[in-house]
C-alpha cells in the first residue's frame, strides 16, 4: 500500500506513489527531504567531467558536393575534408593515450 512508503523527517512527510517517478505529497507537510550532500557532489563532477572532456563536444560534419569520390574503380580516396576530419580524430585520439598513459 502507498502510506507503507512514506519517508519522514522532523519536519516533513512524503509518500511515493505507485508509480516510481513520481513523489506526492502525504497532507500537508513540508517540502521534500533534499539529496545528500555527496549525490549533489557527484553530479557537480560529472557536468564538470562533461566540460573537460573533448568528446563530449559535438562536431557536426556535413558532407556536400565536392566531397563525393568516384569510387567505379573500387579504390576509395579521402576528399581534403575527410582527410582533415580523420586527422583530427586520430590526433585527439593519441592526446587521450598520452594523458591516460601517465
């Protein structure tokens, strides 16, 4: 039953609903009990991880025109942009290896 789920504090009471995602109010009490200090830690760590991180930067590569490659000889060559993409891949890629080697 719902009112066996109810966590109290001195000066707040919640209940949870059936459904797992959602918190209702039991009457009319206080607001609900923050996070721990060390949840709200962590996600501070993970949003800064995220900032520092280069591949959580989005580069959108958009192929047009002068990217198309006649492949009828079954030999595929780099247009100048995919080389220049791959480049940077690769070089991003030996800047991690060196960072985690250490």
């Amino acid at each position: 039953m719902a009112s066996d789920l109810c966590i109290e504090r001195k000066d707040s009471k919640w209940e949870i609903s059936d459904s797992p995602a959602k918190k209702q109010r039991c009457e009319d009490y206080g607001s609900p009990p923050p996070l721990c200090s060390s949840a709200e830690e962590e996600k501070e760590k993970e949003k800064e991880k995220e900032k520092e991180d280069p591949r959580s930067k989005i580069v959108v590569y958009n192929y047009d025109d002068s990217d198309v490659e006649d492949d009828s000889d079954g030999m595929h060559e780099f247009t100048e942009r995919e080389y220049q993409e791959h480049h940077r891949q690769m070089t991003e890629s030996d800047v991690r290896l060196k960072i985690s080697r250490r």
